[in-house]
C-alpha cells in the first residue's frame, strides 16, 4: 500500500495547521512547506503533512478573528459611550478572548 494523498492546496485558502493547532490563510507553497498567515499578521511555515483544509468551524473561527480584529483596529471596536460595535459593555468580549485586553476609546 502507498501513502494517502494529501488534499490539494492552493494560495488563498484557509486551513488548519496541527502544528500551531490553529486556523491560517496559505500564502504561498514551496515543496512539503507551506507558508501561512493569521489575521493577526503572524506567520509561520509549516511542513505540508500538518497543514490540512479547514473544517467549517474552522473557518467561521478564522473569520471571526478577522472580523474583531479588522473592528478593533478601524477605531469601531469602542465607542464613545464605551461599549463596543454590538452594544455590548467594554471588556465583555475579553473575558472570551483570552490574553485580549480591550483598548479604549478610539479617536
């Protein structure tokens, strides 16, 4: 018996990396390597064998990170009134997000 095929992966993607046990956007393949992203700007290569198509969830969870983060830094994260883009009170969502500290009013 030969080895399983691994899934086809292509730039733009989002995929799962078992190495960082996380969700990342390939930006580029080389060989058994991937490069890959986070909406964070954080990035890492990863030999091929550990990077997987992300699942549904997966995904949703990677866009959702880009979404706060993309409102945390577009100065709707806080409002005036201290609560945040949904209403809610400031340092809500932090309790959620672990090692996330809510910023303050953004000017």
């Amino acid at each position: 018996m030969g080895k399983p095929a691994l899934p086809a992966l292509a730039v733009g993607m989002i995929v799962y990396c078992r190495r960082f046990e996380m969700p990342a956007r390939v930006v580029g393949t080389e060989d058994l390597e991937v490069h890959l992203v986070r909406p964070s700007g954080m990035t890492w290569t990863s030999r091929r064998m550990h990077v997987r198509p992300a699942s549904a969830w997966e995904r949703r969870q990677y866009v959702a990170l880009a979404k706060l983060l993309s409102e945390r830094f577009s100065g709707r994260w806080v409002r005036e009134d201290g609560l945040g883009p949904s209403g809610v009170p400031d340092g809500v969502l932090g309790d959620y997000l672990p090692g996330v500290e809510p910023i303050g009013v953004l000017g």
